[in-house]
C-alpha cells in the first residue's frame, strides 16, 4: 500500500441521493434489500446496499443471484469452524465493550463465555436437526458425531486463542467502537452515489492512532490480507481512517491422533494502509460489479475458485451443477 495522499471523501449519512434513489428503481434486477439498517433511528428496507452482499456478487455471481435475486434456500452448510467462529466472535465484541463501557470482563467470563455459546449452538444444531428442518435441505445426512469427534478437544483449541488474545492484544488495546454500522454513498460512474451499508467490527487506538480492525477467528492470515482487502478498504473510505488491520486469532491443532503434531494457536495483527489509489481502485470494482447486477449478468464466476466452488463451500453446489 502507497503512503496516504489528501483524499476528498464523498460521505454522508442519512437518507441517499436522488441519483442513487433512480439507481435503485431503474434495474432491471432487483437489487439488494437490507432490512436490518437503522438510519436516523428508523428502520430502512429498501435501496441499501450490504457490503457482504457485493462481497458474495465477487465472489461467484451465481450465487449471487441465488440468494439474491432467485431467494433460493441452499443447502445448509455446516461446518463447525463457522459455529466456532461465530461464538469467538461474539464474545470478542462483549468483551471489547465491555472494556469501552468502562466496565471491563474477566477473562474467566470471557473464555467461559466461548464455552458455554458453543455447547448452545451445537445442541442447537442438533435439535434443528432433528426436527429434520435441516435433513430436508440437506439431501445426504449428516454424522454429527464424525464431524465433531470431541467436541471439547475442539472448544480448547478457541479457548486457547482466546486466552492468547486477552493476554495479548487486549490488554493493550484502547477501543472506540465496536460493530459500529456505516453507511457510504459511493459515487457511480452514470452519475450520483449509491448507499453501501456495513458494519465494522472494531476501531481502536493501535500506536497511538485511531486504526479500523477486522478481527479473524480461524485460519492462519497473512499481510497481503490486510493490505489487499476490500472490505478494509471500504471502511477506511467510510470512517476516512487510513490505517487499517486485520488481528488474527489463527487456530492451532491438537494433532488429532499424533499429539506430536499439535501446535498452539496465535494472535497476530496485520497493520495496513489505505491511499487514495486503493479507494480509486475499490470504486472502480464495485462499479462493475453494480453494473454486472444491474445487466443481469450472473455467469458462475466462482468455478474456478476451488475454496467457493466445492460442495463443501457452496450452499447452491447441487443446483447449480444440474441447473
Ligand atoms: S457451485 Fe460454483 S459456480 Fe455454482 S453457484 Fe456455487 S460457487 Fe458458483
């Protein structure tokens, strides 16, 4: 990433411009809806766009359209990673507003929150499954069991990393928000902006200046993540703050049956920045990726993704591979 130049943003808040409005009404496919936008306290249906959503059109346009455009139901993925994922997440976000609020967590409190949260969302799990709401959308059952052989060798591995953190980068850590939501009107190339909404899990004083943070629970990141995502650099665009960083709570293994081959996770921050040629660049992107919506224009961009395109990965990978 080149050093930051003087950047002229075009931001504001509210309701969008008339031109995005027109965007909006004038496609030939419905675009994107997020319901769950509060904007001046209200809640707003219609004409926003998700950050995530566009995120998915990039990463396969088919999928895109099945979710978006057809609102097929895929297959649902299971994938105790996610779940492992989610509830590290969610009780990062706690525990760092807690610390915001002036009212900081224990680190006992906060590991036997990650405990607890995953034996929920597992028995969770099951419980759907059972009720064959799942079974019906997923057309080869799952070993619940084979895939998550012991599950307390599996919650060790979060607790570890999460300890790893509060040690670490928390206790260091000056918060200012945390999943604070934003709404950018990005300028389009037929004239006018259209409202991109997101939301941006942690801004925080890293070095003594304020740094937009995306935390990782899962596998090993690298620099060129930070330095090359697009979300980041939305952000960054959004908040008009040029230091932007990944931290990673990069998972270990427990070496399954060689405990020879065990290895402790790590926490790793990743610091980047953002230049105005990076947010030309993300413009740039997006446009065409509206345009791509907007003609209909849904190929399986995916297929040569062997991590997007894989029935593994893909909600729609059957459908798609008859359709
Ligand atoms: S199966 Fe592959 S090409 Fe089809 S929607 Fe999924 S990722 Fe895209």
């Amino acid at each position: 990433m080149g050093a930051t130049e003087d950047v002229k943003f075009n931001i504001g808040y509210g309701k969008g411009s008339a031109d995005a409005k027109d965007l909006v009404n004038t496609s030939s496919v419905p675009l994107h809806n997020e319901k769950r936008v509060l904007v001046d306290g209200k809640r707003v249906s219609t004409g926003y766009f998700s950050h995530s959503a566009l995120e998915q059109y990039t990463r396969c346009s088919k999928q895109y359209e099945y979710k978006y455009i057809k609102r097929e139901k895929g297959r649902l993925m299971f994938r105790a990673k996610m779940y492992g994922g989610i509830v590290t997440h969610d009780a990062l976000d706690e525990l760092v507003n807690s610390k915001i609020q002036g009212k900081p967590i224990s680190k006992e409190t906060f590991l036997s929150h990650i405990d607890s949260d995953l034996d929920d969302k597992f028995a969770k799990y099951q419980e759907q499954y059972i009720s064959a709401k799942i079974e019906d959308l997923n057309p080869e059952p799952i070993d619940f069991g084979a895939r998550i052989a012991d599950p307390d060798i599996f919650k060790r591995l979060y607790i570890a990393v999460g300890s790893e953190f509060y040690d670490g980068h928390y206790q260091n850590c000056k918060p200012i928000s945390t999943e604070k939501q934003f709404i950018y009107h990005l300028e389009v190339d037929t004239g006018g902006t259209i409202p991109i909404v997101g939301f941006i899990d942690v801004i925080e004083t890293l070095g003594g200046k304020p740094t937009i943070v995306d935390y990782k629970v899962g596998a090993k990141k690298s620099q060129d993540d930070a330095d090359f995502s697009q979300q980041l650099t939305l952000y960054s665009m959004a908040e008009r703050i040029p230091r932007v960083a990944i931290t990673a709570l990069q998972l270990g293994t427990t070496g399954g049956k060689n405990p020879k081959k065990a290895k402790a996770g790590e926490v790793v921050t990743y610091l980047s920045k953002r230049s105005i040629k990076d947010y030309a660049r993300t413009t740039e992107n997006i446009n065409a990726a509206l345009k791509g919506i907007k003609a209909g224009a849904f190929p399986r961009s995916g297929i040569h993704n062997p991590i997007v395109c894989a029935r593994t990965q893909c909600p729609y990978f059957d459908k798609c591979m008859v359709d």
